[in-house]
C-alpha cells in the first residue's frame, strides 16, 4: 500500500450495499482499516468477518442527527484520525408528477442531502485531525469525497427529488472546496452513470452503457488516488450528457422530452 494511492484509515457511508460495500471490499483488500457505516446489519458483518480488526462495522442511521452524532463520537474515540471519508450513503425515488406526493422528496432528501451533511459533521473534524497528525510527519493530504450522480448535470424526467439532491451535495462540496482552501483537505465529487445495484435494480427503463459495482469502484478509486476534484463515468454518456448540457436550456428540455417519450422514462 503506498502512501499515495491508498489511505490508511477510510469511512464509507452507505457500505452495506452497491458501490458502497464494493469499494469497502477493493480498499479492505488493499489493506486499509475500514469504517463501513449503514443500518443493515448483516452486509456489514459479513465484511468484519472477511476482514477481522480491519473493518469496523458502524450501524447508523445517518438520516437521523442525534444516531449520527453517537456513531460520529463512537468512531472519534476509535482512530485518531480518518485518511478518507467516502460520503455514498443514498437513495433515490422518481417523482410522479401527476401525482405529487411530500413522500419521494422527503425520503430522498432525508439521507441524500441530511444524511450527507449528519456524515460531514463528525467527517471534516476527523480529516482536520489527519493534518494536524502529518504535520509532525510527512506532509500527505486528508480527502473528502461525495458520491453525487450524473444526474446533476441536467433536468432529467421524474428525478424532481433525486436531481436536487445530487445537485445540493455537489454544491455544498463545491463550496468547501472554496472554504477549505488552506486545509490541505481535498474535495472529490463522484459523478457516476447507472451502476448495476439494489438502487437501480427498481428502474423500469433501459439503462444506456450500466456498469458493474466492480467497474464503477475502480473508475472511483482510480480517480480518488489521482486526487481529481471530479471523477464522471462511463464517458459515453459523460460525452452525451455534457453535450446536451452546453445547449441552451430550451433545447435540453426539448432533447430530455424526446428522448424520455421514447425510451419510456
Ligand atoms: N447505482 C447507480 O446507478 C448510481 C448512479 C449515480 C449515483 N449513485 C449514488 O451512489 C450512492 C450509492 O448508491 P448504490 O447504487 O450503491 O445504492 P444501494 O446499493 O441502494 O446502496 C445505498 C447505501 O446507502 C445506505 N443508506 C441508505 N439510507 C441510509 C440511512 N438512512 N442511513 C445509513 N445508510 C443508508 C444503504 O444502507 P442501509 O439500507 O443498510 O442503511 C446502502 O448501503 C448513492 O448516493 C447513489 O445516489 C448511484
């Protein structure tokens, strides 16, 4: 494990399933120490007995400040610091605009958005915690990621909630970013395209160029170890959908109809 390429100590949220449980196992397998944070149970005891010592189970509910507060104050009381804090913990529910319900956005916004924000309150001090360690040591910076979507990136059918939700996290890591500046803590949004897992398996649309969670954490960590402030994948559809986002707004909204009438959206 190089010091570059692979953190020692990582939290992931949302580890229980998907792409969270897989680049839990890739940076198990590397040989890092693993805090792998969800409510279900046995995904993630199935991990600590893969990998006894190395990973740490952390049942949380994350939508839930004060459940967040006591694994946050938990886990501060198990590392002195974190090397990486993956924020992935999300969901998502299509919105029918026939029928507006509170119920979709109110669920995707419970852990997309305050989920992310509950995480990043016990997160950032335990990052900050890093620096101030290396400073007596070699000078390696702490990382930040958010697990946002390509989604965000334009108005997409029946994602009213979900978008909003990715576009939030997006901005609030943005900022940081601007805030952060001197803290030697850097920021990487993940913006996946469909990735093959629980979350998607509920689509009842075609699913252009999906990856496998095995494909998506390498394109993950590839871009986590490079430090890239935005990792976008698969290019396919990176290609496609910034394309269309450079057009005026009319013209997206035109292209996003047609091409949602078609494929059944
Ligand atoms: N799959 C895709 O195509 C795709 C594309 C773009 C972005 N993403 C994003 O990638 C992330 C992971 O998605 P996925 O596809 O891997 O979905 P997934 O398999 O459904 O995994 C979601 C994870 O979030 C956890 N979670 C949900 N609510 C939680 C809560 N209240 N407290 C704690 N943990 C909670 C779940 O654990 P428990 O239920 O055990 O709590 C689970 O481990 C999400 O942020 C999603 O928006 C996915």
């Amino acid at each position: 494990m190089t010091a570059n390429s692979a953190p020692y100590t990582v939290l992931i949220t949302g580890a229980s399933s998907g792409i969270g449980y897989e680049l839990a196992l890739c940076y198990l397998k590397q040989g890092a120490k693993v805090f792998v944070l969800a409510r279900s149970e046995e995904p993630l005891a199935q991990l600590t007995q893969q990998f006894p010592g190395r990973c740490v189970a952390v049942r949380v509910d994350l939508s839930d400040a004060d459940d967040s507060q006591r694994a946050g104050e938990w886990i501060s009381q198990q590392v002195p610091f974190l090397d990486l804090a993956i924020l992935n913990a999300g969901t998502c529910e299509y919105v029918d605009v026939n029928h507006l319900t509170r119920e979709p956005f109110e669920k995707v916004m419970a852990i997309n958005w305050q989920g992310t924000v509950n995480s990043l309150l016990f997160c950032l001090p335990l990052l900050r915690k890093k620096i101030l360690h290396e400073k007596k040591s070699s000078a390696q910076t702490a990382q930040l990621v958010g697990i946002s979507s390509m989604a965000s990136i334009l108005p997409m059918p029946r994602s009213q909630a979900y978008g909003a939700s990715k576009v939030a996290v997006e901005y609030l890591f943005n900022s940081l970013r601007v805030d952060l500046v001197n803290e030697q803590i850097d920021i990487t949004l993940v913006r996946p395209g469909f990735v093959k897992t629980p979350l998607t398996e509920r689509n009842d649309f075609p699913m252009p160029f999906a990856q496998t969670t095995a494909e998506a954490a390498i394109r993950i960590m590839r871009g986590i170890s490079k430090r890239h402030w935005l990792v976008q994948f698969p290019w396919p559809l990176v290609w496609l959908m910034n394309a269309i986002a450079c057009l005026p707004l009319r013209a997206q909204v035109w292209l996003l109809q047609k091409i949602s009438r078609n494929a059944k959206v």
